[in-house]
C-alpha cells in the first residue's frame, strides 16, 4: 500500500528537481491547483487519476521510484515489502498467458473503495 508520507517527500522531491511550485505542477499535470494544495497539505491523498497524470507528464521519472522508493538492497526482507514481491510474481504469471495481440502487460492497478490501490508492475 502506498505510504503518504513518503509519496509527498517524492513528490516534494520531484517538483523541486523540475522546480516547479504547486501551481505550476498542477498546470503542468492539468488539474486545479486547490487539488495539489490539498494533497501536498495532507488534507487529501491523492486520487489514481492524479498519481497517472504524474506518469504521463514526467516521463524521466521511474513510476516505481515515486510510488515505492528506493528499490530495495540486498538486506534481509523488510516485511512491509513482502506483498510487493509477491505482486511481481502475480504480474509475472499474468504475463505469461497469451494475449491475442502479443502486447506486454506495463501494469494493473487495483483499487479499493477506500480510495487506496496497488499497483502491480512486470518484473524487470
């Protein structure tokens, strides 16, 4: 599950990197700038369509890296991480069944009614 705290420390990260305020950032991903103002307040989390709309604009950005992290080190499993690595595996024999078009699978996202997600993404 997407940690908040973390998420808005990349998200911070990153519209510092671009150096881009919230009203710029919001301009940029095409939604209001209260939206951002909101999120990065913690008075709202940020909704799947804001998180996508993220993707599409910072293509240089590793989706990955912003949703979760860092990607792990060789250190003992931390077990807030198991059920990624177990995602992986649900991407993979996802991937392995025949498509008829022979695409790839680039991700599944499934959301709650809470207004959480998980997004499961190929193992690389």
């Amino acid at each position: 599950m997407l940690n908040i705290d973390d998420f808005l420390n990349r998200l911070e990260q990153l519209m510092e990197t671009h150096q881009l305020n919230a009203a710029t950032f919001a301009k940029k991903i095409d939604v209001q700038r209260s939206s951002v103002s909101h999120i990065l307040s913690r008075r709202n989390k940020p909704s799947l369509d804001f998180i996508l709309k993220i993707q599409s604009q910072f293509e240089d950005v590793d989706f990955e890296w912003l949703l979760l992290g860092p990607p792990l080190s060789k250190t003992p499993p931390n077990p807030k991480f198991i059920a990624h690595d177990s995602e992986k595996s649900i991407t993979n024999s996802i991937e392995s069944q025949s498509h008829e078009n022979d695409s790839e699978v680039a991700q599944i996202i499934q959301t709650y009614k809470d207004g959480s997600f998980r997004i499961f993404l190929p193992k690389t």
